[in-house]
C-alpha cells in the first residue's frame, strides 16, 4: 500500500479521526508539522501586501538577518491576517 500526504492550510485544525475512511483511503497518523520560517517575498505574496509592509509590520519578530527576513509562519498569520479576531480595547459603547 502507498503512503500519500495532504498539506491543508487552515485557521483551525481540520476534523479528521484516525481510522476514518477519507477520499478513498484509511488515515493512519495526524501530526502538525514544524515550524516553518517563511521569507518576507512570501508572505507578501500570500497576503497581497508588498514586502516592505511585511517587514515594517513583522520588524520585531524577525528571525533573519537584516538582508533575509525570515519570520516564523503562524506568528506572521495572527498579525497580518485581516480576517484574524483583533480585540476592541474595552467593551463597546452604549448610547
């Protein structure tokens, strides 16, 4: 039998239970992969934003030297995901 390996992006990690039977195949093992240093290029790809803004954005999180910015992915998602929950300092005004 051969082995076949899924990469899914997501804010939430996905609904599978080992042993269920998915897309023709048994899962044998869930495991969450290592922390990946992604460049400043890809991330502004990935967020449609230009690279400067990356690097403006991420300047204390940077894990590179000041020529390569590296920046660790999920640290990256929480700041420059618009869709991430950001709080609002304080409860919400009553009129």
């Amino acid at each position: 039998m051969k082995t076949f390996q899924l990469t899914i992006e997501a804010d939430k990690p996905p609904q599978v239970l080992v042993g269920e039977n998915v897309f023709g195949g048994v899962v044998k093992e869930v495991k969450l992969l290592d922390t990946v240093l992604l460049s400043s290029e890809q991330l502004a790809a990935k967020y449609n934003i230009s690279a400067q803004t990356v690097r403006r954005k991420l300047a204390g999180y940077n894990q590179g030297l000041s020529t390569k910015c590296l920046y660790n992915a999920a640290i990256a998602d929480e700041i420059l995901n618009p869709k991430a929950k950001k709080s609002t300092g304080g409860p919400r005004r009553k009129n």
